[in-house]
C-alpha cells in the first residue's frame, strides 16, 4: 500500500516499482498477418451508457436523463442500421442499468450478431468506489448480461475508462478474455502483473479515437463540443490509416448518445465507408480480435 505520508520523489525503489507493476504492458499480440490474409483489423465498439451518467452523478434532472435516453430511442437504431447497411459487426459494452431499462434492445443488439461487453453497473467510477465493491457492481453486471442475453461476456471496459487497482484481480477472477480499458499501445498486448503474464489479452482504446472528447457538452460548465463532424472524421481517418499502414488494430470507440445525431452518425457513415475501400481489411467485434491474437501469440 502507498504510504500516504511520502511524497513520490521520497518513495524507496520498491514502492514505485510495484505501482508501475499492477496492470503493465507485456508481450505484443500484433500478429505478422490478420484472418484470411487482412492486413488490418478493424474493432467498432460502442459504450451504451444511457441513462446511467447522470444516475451515476446522482443527478436526477429529467432534461440530463433524457440525453441518456436519446442514446436508446434514435442512436441506438441508427447505430444497428448502419452496421447493418455495410454487413460489419461490433461490439457493444453495456453498463448493467442500461441493459436492465432496454433490455429488448441488448437482446435486438445481441441477436444481430454484435458482441455485448462489461461496462460496469451504473458508470461507476471504480477508483472512487469503497474495499471490495467494485468486484461485487462487476460480478452483478456480469451476471445481468448473461440473463439477458443467454450467453457470459468474455471482455470488459470500465467505465471511463478507470481501471483501479483492484481491476485487474477482478478480471482475472472472472476468467475474461480480454479487458479494453489501457492504452500503452496501439496494437493488442497480454497484460503483465508485476512482470508475470496473465494470458489476458488488452485491446487499447485512447482518448483521440474516441467521440465523446469531441463532442461531449455539459451546462454551467465550460465544456462545449467545439469540434465540428468533418474534423472528427479527419482525425479517425488518419488513425485509420496509420493502422492500416502498420498492419495493426483500429479500434474506434463511440456513444450512441453522441455519436448517434444527425450530424454525427452521417460522419461514422462515411468513415466505414472510407475503409471498406480498401483491400484486405478486417472488421470484427473485440471478441474475435481478442480470440486470434490469443491463438496467435
């Protein structure tokens, strides 16, 4: 544990080490080539939040709640419209009060053949959280998605991403395939603990390929989606094609609360579209990814 009464510059070798230690980059899974020869894999994810930031917020403004909800009633069908426009699958992450007030939705979602993923119970924030309630709120999400859908999530993204430090002992008790929640690289990795693998596999998101950082806004307060569609889509673009260029990974993640407007859902249309015109590229939901990277590495 982290004596409080140090200050970092004063912390002995061993201390900074352990930290560093809990949830640390290991081997890469990058493989030499993707199934059938693709050159480049391509993961759509979309965090089904809903509701749950302002529950999670305590925030009970019908007018905040009722953002979360336009996820569901427009961004949502879009979003499955789309996917299903182009034939391409995805992977979907529902925190568990989301799933529990659409559940037909999870199971539309899932029925179509899309990945439904962990996202915590209500958005959480883990590092906030009291001793052993993060692994109880997990375990309880698990458990909600599997009744729903028939079927055990094998992969994980915490809810903004905060992955504590118990994180990692939690998904390793629950036998996951994969988490999605670090970002020491571009491409997937097998997460190490204190320099030993864990046969987890981490499929990296980052900040810059993400839509809420674009276009997030929150009243009485300075946060404003300066970020116009078009240059969004520049940036995605160049991830993209940075990933394709390497031979890597391209993993998007995306709200359909934000992303699933008008103005928005038309640029993911584009994008997709962008990418399907060129050879060799594969789109899979993070399951498969995680899966070959496994049995490739």
């Amino acid at each position: 544990m982290t004596d409080t009464k140090q200050q970092p510059w004063e912390w002995p070798e061993p201390q900074w080490r352990h930290i560093v230690g809990r949830a640390r980059a290991g081997r890469s899974l990058k493989p030499t080539v993707w199934p059938n020869g693709a050159r480049c894999a391509v993961a759509l994810s979309f965090d089904a939040d809903h509701d749950t930031i302002p529950l999670r917020d305590s925030d009970e403004s019908p007018m905040r709640i009722s953002q979360g909800q336009y996820g569901s009633r427009q961004g949502v069908p879009r979003i499955r419209a789309l996917l299903a426009k182009h034939g391409v699958p995805a992977t979907f992450f529902y925190p568990a009060v989301s799933a529990l007030l659409y559940p037909e939705e999870v199971k539309g979602v899932a029925g179509e053949g899309h990945e439904i993923g962990i996202h915590s119970w209500i958005h959480e924030a883990n590092t906030a959280l009291p001793p052993g309630v993060e692994r109880d709120l997990t375990f309880r999400a698990a458990d909600t998605l599997e009744k729903l859908i028939g079927k055990r999530p094998v992969g994980i993204r915490t809810a903004s991403w905060d992955f504590s430090v118990d994180t990692m002992d939690i998904i390793r008790e629950l036998g996951l395939l994969y988490d999605s929640s670090l970002m020491a690289d571009d491409d997937p990795y097998e997460i190490e603990v204190q320099g030993q693998p864990t046969g987890i596999v981490e499929l990296p998101p980052e900040w810059i390929r993400d839509d809420a950082v674009y276009f997030n806004m929150l009243r009485f307060s300075g946060l404003r989606p300066y970020t116009p569609p078009s240059a969004v889509e520049e940036i995605f673009r160049a991830e993209f094609d940075g990933a394709y260029q390497e031979g890597g990974l391209f993993l998007l993640t995306m709200h359909p609360h934000v992303i699933g407007h008008r103005s928005r859902i038309a640029l993911l249309d584009r994008l997709v579209a962008y990418i399907k015109t060129k050879p060799d590229v594969w789109f899979a939901t993070h399951e498969d990814v995680a899966r070959y990277c496994d049995d490739a590495g």
